[in-house]
C-alpha cells in the first residue's frame, strides 16, 4: 500500500524499467503512476517491471489508459478525439480498456484511470446515458477483478462529475484529481472543486497551469507554483480534507528541463506540507 502522502510521479516505460524507476528513485520519490506499456504486456515484461519495482522500492500505484487516435491540441480535438466518450472508437477502447486491466491486475495494481473524454453536460442526452452505461460495464468488470476505475479530473465541471459519478452508481468508480487541468480546461476552481469530490478522490496529479486566454484553446501547463493552481492553498484543503494518498507530479514535457522541474517540485511540495 502506497505511504500516506508519499510523493509520486507520473511516468512511462520508455527505458527498461529497472533504469525507469532507478531514475524515479534517484529523485527520492517512492511511489509511480504509469502509462500503459504495451511492449511490457507480456509474462517477461510483467516480471520485468515486478522486479524492478522490488528491487528499487518505487511502488506503482496506477496504470492510465491512453488510446491510439487522441489528440490534445485544443478542446474542439479534445472532444472528438479522446477517450470513451466518441462513439466512433468506443467499442475498440473500452476492449483496449479491458486489456490494461488485466495488465494491471497481472502486475499486482488495482487502480485503473483515463480521461474518458467530454461527458455531455445535459443528462437528458441519449449520448450522456450511453456513456453511464458503458462506464458502469467497465466498472462491473473491474470490480470482479479487485480495481477501481478512477476519472482524470478536467474536461468536465466538479459538480457535472459528481452527477454523473451518482448516475453511475458504481463504488468503485473513484476521481484522479488534477487541478491544473481544471483550469486548463477552463472548467472550474480546483480548491472549490475539492470540496464536491472530495468522497471520490484516491489519488491527484500535482500540476499547475494557467487560465486560457482564447476560445477553444487550452491553458498553459506551468511547473509546480508558477501556475493559477495556487498549490499552497489547494494542499492545505487536501489534507484538511483528510486526503492521505500519494502526491502525484506530473509534468507533461520531456527530457532535463521535465527533470529539473520534477525536482524543484517534489522540495515546493515538501516545504508546503511542513507549513
């Protein structure tokens, strides 16, 4: 079981995993959540990552679906492209879906997250129960194998995901908190967000960004603090609030300057949580 309030990161399997998560260790930082690695998705590469986790003590706490196709270059594309919410790609996702649960399941990690996409708004669009009924099958599913399946906060408002997490109905659809991408989205404040989700929410993404400044675009991603976030106060109400997880940064650059930044977040994280 993860530490309470460990620091994590948000990583892939782009190296071997031992070299991964010796590098994630090399940070100081206990705890992962991974990208789906389908090149790992086999007994060898199960006992691979398993091994690896062992040897460098970097538990893995979550495995994220990412689906061929998506795009995240504004929100029209946003919309039409990601997720479980498209109806084009649906069926060929949610099996993908299934696949990295039993990835997951395999490799001993019983949280499954993704962005399912843009949840109409409306309730009364026959397109909003469609989408109720594919995640309650997903959730049914996982259930019989020990997993939640976890929302990424952000393409919708706090209390649309609340109702639709009611109509799902399902205990073990929980919420992956990313505030950043509230604001990203240009969706909803994330500290006053905390409140209505709160029940739901077992794990969060640490990351920062700012409002959008045009229509159909996305806000700017920042390095932790540098953000609209306002870290400070949003930590203080998660842990007021009694949230005890893991404390996942997640930066969405690559190379040393994504190190750097991972860096200099895990020490602001850490100062702020011994306020």
């Amino acid at each position: 079981m993860a530490q309470e309030l460990a620091l994590g990161v948000m990583t892939q399997f782009h190296q071997p995993p031992r070299e991964a998560l010796e590098a994630v260790r090399a940070l100081d930082i206990p705890t992962v959540q991974v990208g789906y690695p389908g090149q790992l998705d086999s007994a060898d590469g199960v006992a691979a990552i398993q091994d690896a986790s062992a040897q460098t003590g970097v538990e893995i706490t979550t495995v994220f679906c990412g689906y061929a196709g998506e795009s995240y270059a504004d929100i029209p594309t946003v919309q039409a492209t990601v997720g479980l919410v498209p109806p084009s790609t649906r069926a060929a996702r949610l099996d993908m879906t299934h696949r990295i649960a039993d990835f997951a399941r395999r490799l001993g990690v019983a949280r499954v997250a993704a962005h399912i996409g843009f949840v109409p708004e409306d309730a009364a669009d026959p397109a909003y129960r469609d989408i109720v009924e594919t995640i309650q099958g997903l959730c049914d599913r996982l259930a019989g194998q020990g997993q939640v399946f976890a929302l990424e906060t952000g393409q919708e408002t706090a209390r649309g995901l609340r109702q639709f997490i009611g109509d799902v109905g399902r205990p073990n659809l929980r919420v992956n908190f990313d505030p950043a991408n509230m604001i990203l989205y240009g969706k909803d404040k994330p500290i006053p967000a905390l409140d209505l989700l709160m029940p739901w929410i077992d794990g969060v993404h640490c990351k920062d960004g700012r409002w959008p400044t045009q229509p159909g675009q996305l806000g700017e991603e920042t390095p932790l603090g540098q953000g609209d976030v306002d870290l400070r106060r949003w930590l203080h109400r998660l842990i007021e609030l009694g949230y005890r997880g893991p404390l996942t940064i997640e930066r969405e650059i690559s190379g040393e300057q994504q190190r750097r930044d991972i860096a200099a977040g895990r020490d602001l994280i850490r100062s702020l949580i011994a306020e």
